[in-house]
C-alpha cells in the first residue's frame, strides 16, 4: 500500500503548538505556523530549520526538534503538493433538540463518489451561548476526485449550552446561523 498524502489540517497543523506559532511570529511576523498559506509559503525555511540534517527548532528547553516521523511527515505533504481540506456546500442545515440534553446539528453535503471520501463538522468555538463549526470535506485519495458527486447527510451532536442562540456553520459559500428548528 502506498503513503498517503498528508493533509494539513488533520496532519501538519497538529505538529505545530500555540508556543511555536508565538514564537516564530517574534522571529517573522510573515510565518504563522497555524495558518495554511504562510506554511505553505515558508514551507522550505520550515524544513531548513525543523526538518534538516541539524534541526534547531523548536529549540531543545520548548520540546526540541521535531522526530524524524515528523520531518517524514511534512516534507510528504510537500511532495504531495501541499494538500487540505475543503470547505463543504451544506444544504438544508437543521437544529434540532434530540436525546437528553442535546441538540443535533445536520445538513446535506455533495461529496465525491469516491470510497474514502468524507464530510464532518469539525468544531470552531464551543460556545459557551453559541457554538461555531466548519463542513469539512475530505475528497479522498484519487486524484482528480471522480466528477459525480453523491449527497451525505452530515451529523454533529450539540450540547444544549452550546446551542442556546443557535450555531453558526461556516461552509464554501460563507458563515449560516442556524436556530433550533420549533417543532
């Protein structure tokens, strides 16, 4: 079986701590280790100097250098042309109360009609009155993804806190407020 590629959100962006983004944005305010585009940019001084033959950073009093799974790691996701995750197209996103004192938050999404191809909330800001999520989709390891899309019904659970006001749900097309559905 072949490597996959990595993708900076569920792979690369873990690798980097609040610590090292605060750091590097002292050294070079145009590196911010959270943001894609400025990884991307700056993908080369990151291998120089996380992922050479003689790492210096992080330095050894905050961690150390990186292991070599992770240089491995990063410099694949160069390789491999620097994949991510795209935003999802929801349609007929629902808030709707359910078991306890939960809500669930739902919606379709056109994804590829590929096996390991996927769509899922991933959670922004929990709130405390309101709750912030992205629709992630995954387009999966064949490359170009196949042109006929399938519809996935898409579910997050919400605390009751988290939902008081609603939630917000950024997507492709921009940021949706979704109330609780009165039934």
């Amino acid at each position: 079986m072949a490597d996959r590629f990595p993708v900076f959100e569920l792979h690369v962006l873990p690798m980097f701590r609040q610590l090292d983004r605060q750091h590097m944005l002292r050294v070079n305010t145009e590196l911010d280790l959270l943001d894609y585009d400025s990884v991307k940019a700056n993908a080369d001084i990151i291998v120089q100097f996380a992922g050479g033959n003689t790492p210096t950073m992080p330095p050894a009093g905050v961690g150390g250098p990186w292991p070599s799974e992770w240089k491995a790691l990063f410099t694949r996701w160069v390789a491999g042309g620097f994949r991510r995750l795209s935003l999802g197209n929801g349609q007929n996103y629902k808030l709707a109360k359910s078991v306890g004192n939960t809500h669930q938050l739902s919606c379709a999404v056109p994804i590829p009609n590929a096996p390991d191809a996927s769509a899922w909330f991933d959670i922004v800001d929990p709130g405390p009155a309101t709750a912030t999520y992205r629709l992630f989709v995954f387009a999966g390891e064949t490359d170009p993804p196949p042109a006929n899309p399938t519809d996935v019904i898409v579910r997050e659970r919400v605390d009751a806190a988290s939902a008081v006001n609603g939630v917000t749900v950024i997507d492709v097309n921009g940021a949706h407020k979704v109330a609780e559905a009165l039934v």
